[in-house]
C-alpha cells in the first residue's frame, strides 16, 4: 500500500471540498465539518482506484474508510446508542465496498 498516494488524494479532495464548503458557506461550522469528513472519505476511497498497482488488497482501505466515515458522521450527529453507531459503520463500509463502482461515475475534469 502506497501511503503517500493516499496522503495526496486525501489532501486534495479535502482541501477541494473544504475549500468550496469555506468560500461558499463561511461560518457554517456543522455543515464545513460534514464536508471534510465525505471528502476524507472520497479521497480514502479513490486512492487504490487511482494506482492499482501499489494496492494489491484495496479493498480493504475501501471498507475501512467507509466503516470510519460511517462512525464519525453518527458521532458527528450525536448518535449515543452503540447500536446505532454499529449500523452507521456497517453502511460505510458497504459504501466502501461500493466505491469501485460509483467512482468510476465521477468526472474529474
């Protein structure tokens, strides 16, 4: 696995994401905090689909990602109830499990 490469995509959605979130929502802390988390996860998530080579079991950063994004988003809307939080990251990592698939719909341009 290619550390860096997942450093740089988180960095650049992240700061994409976050960047727009400021501009055009200034002072909307909630909202810019939802953001950054989904671009942690879409930039997570791109990662082995932009160098399959260095990631012989992407998969698995996929799943991971999504389970940890589903975690803070329910912590994020304070979702108290352990079972809760379970469903929260089993839907992240299905999410995850997805991304092969929904991220080739996405146009970079």
């Amino acid at each position: 696995m290619s550390v860096k490469t997942v450093l740089w995509s988180i960095l650049i959605t992240t700061s994409l994401f976050g960047g727009f979130s400021l501009i055009f929502h200034f002072g909307d802390w909630e909202r810019f905090g939802l953001v950054v988390i989904f671009a942690l996860f879409v930039g997570a998530a791109i990662a082995p689909e932009i160098d399959r080579k260095n990631f012989k079991k992407g998969w698995l950063l996929q799943i991971a990602a999504g389970a940890m994004a589903g975690i803070v988003i329910g912590l994020f809307f304070h979702l108290q109830s352990i079972e809760l939080l379970a469903c929260c990251s089993v839907i992240g990592g299905f999410l995850g499990w997805l991304a092969p698939v929904w991220i080739t719909h996405i146009q970079i341009p």
